[in-house]
C-alpha cells in the first residue's frame, strides 16, 4: 500500500513540471522579445542625451526639430529659428534629426 503511494507521488511530479514549463516558457519569451530590447533602447537614449553638445541637431518629444543652442546639467536650449531659442527638459529630446530622415 505505501509503494503504490510513493509510485503515485513520483508520477505527480513531472505533471506538475509540465504544467509549469508553458508559464516558464512564455516569461522567457517575454524577456527577450519584449523587455529586452526595451531596455537597451533606453540605455542607448540616455548616452545620447548625455553625449549631447552645442550645434547637435535634434528632435523633441512635441516633435520640434531644432539646433542645440547650449547644454545644461537638466535641460538643453535649443534653436528652433533665427533668434528663437527655448528651452527644453534633457528627458524631452528623443532622437537626433540624421535618425529622423532615415526613417
């Protein structure tokens, strides 16, 4: 009696594998086609932004193509035309203007 039972423990254990692979296997699946990436898109935008230098032409997230005028620590200002300059928060500069025209 307590064979048949130890037998029938042991045939459990793999079903409960099998039943968790289809879990693990998506969460796999996840992380490389999803979180990945995402990732190193983020860290190659924030060495842009931190590499960025006067006369940098770039494009923010309100979509407004400008020359960086002046660099700060937070923010850049950037000439949009002649004499029109503003100022904008580092975090709102998203691509240079040579990744836009490839696109």
């Amino acid at each position: 009696m307590m064979s048949l039972f130890l037998q029938a423990a042991a045939a459990e254990r793999p079903g409960m594998l099998m039943q968790l692979l289809p879990f693990i296997l998506i969460i796999v699946v996840f992380y490389f086609f999803m979180i990945r990436p995402q990732v190193k898109r983020q860290k190659e935008l924030r060495k842009y932004r931190e590499s960025l230098k006067k006369g940098d032409k770039v494009v923010t997230t309100g979509g407004i193509y400008g020359k960086v005028a002046e660099v700060k620590e937070n923010y850049v200002v950037v000439e949009i035309a002649t004499n029109v300059n503003i100022k904008v928060d580092k975090a709102g500069i998203i691509m240079d203007m040579s990744d836009a025209v490839k696109k």
